[in-house]
C-alpha cells in the first residue's frame, strides 16, 4: 500500500484538532469551575520566552490550515495578527481549520508534490516545494504548538490525558 500527500497529512490533522477541540472545552469548564478569568488561560506559558497558550492553539490552527492553503497558493506568510483572546475565539478558529480540512480532496493535495512555493517572513523567504514544505516545515510546527498548547493546559492543572491530545483514533473495526 503506497501513501499519498493527503494521507500522510489530512487525516492526521483532522485528528489532532478534533482532539485540540475538545480539550479546548475542558480548558475552558476548567476556567469556569475555578472562577478563572479567560486570560488566566489564554495568556499561559510554559517559559517566559514562548508564546502563550492562545498563540499556540492559533498556530496550530495556522498551520493546518494556512500551511496547506499556502502551499496551494505557493506562497506561505505566518499570521501575525493578533491571536483570539477568548475561548470562543479559539472554538473558531478551530472550527475554520477543520472546515477547510474537511473540503480537501486527496486530488488537492496529491497536486502539490513537487510544486515549487515560498515561505516568507519579512525579508526573509526560503523556497521550498510544496510537499517538502507541509512535510518539513509546516507539520512539524502544527506538532509543536499543539502540544505546547497541551502541555501548558497540564500545567495548569486541566485534567487532559494522552488520549485527549489523541483524539478519535481512525481504528479498524
């Protein structure tokens, strides 16, 4: 059985995410029940030098979405807007990720193999193709701030396990 772009991508983030989700949801019942402010949680680091816990869950967010948008278009710029501050702000973006995700075709993906593309950031860019790009790049990162995001919600004290982060695993019957 030979793999393809979109298997080695899509499935895997539409995972991922929908398990970001729902430990989203516990973040924020962990807030309430504690009389957290939303900030309390969105503004969490792990180190004084990372981005907070609402910076992280954008990025991955970004990463799965924009990532793959970016390598369609050929052309990858991080968002640096400013990231949601509350839950529900977060609750969307991650909805448009999944959304978008959700609307790719292998055929989409499986186009990008080769297709050259830039990732740019100020002055700097790197070329890249599409593939190696999403593979080398782009995945990695979505790993990073989603654990990171994770990580900083067990470090508050969220009761999130393993199988949380996981999500719904794609099991045969």
């Amino acid at each position: 059985m030979s793999s393809s772009l979109y298997d080695a991508i899509v499935p895997t983030y539409l995972q991922i995410l929908g398990g970001t989700k729902k430990w989203l949801g516990k973040a924020e019942a962990f807030a309430v029940d504690r009389g957290l402010p939303e900030a309390a949680i969105m503004e969490a680091v792990l180190a004084p030098d990372m981005f907070p816990f609402n910076r992280q869950v954008r990025g991955s967010a970004m990463h799965a979405h924009g990532g793959i948008a970016g390598a369609r278009a050929g052309l990858f710029t991080p968002d640096l807007s400013p990231a949601p501050t509350s839950f529900s702000g977060l609750h969307a973006r991650l909805a448009e990720a999944l959304a978008y995700l959700e609307g790719l075709t292998p055929a989409d993906m499986n186009d990008l193999t080769g297709k050259p593309m830039t990732f740019a950031i100020g002055e700097r860019k790197l070329a890249f193709t599409a593939d190696n790009f999403l593979l080398s790049f782009s995945q990695p990162n979505f790993f990073f701030h989603t654990t990171t995001a994770y990580a900083i919600l067990r470090h508050l004290g969220v009761e999130v396990g393993k199988l949380d982060y996981l999500g719904r695993l794609r099991l045969s019957e």
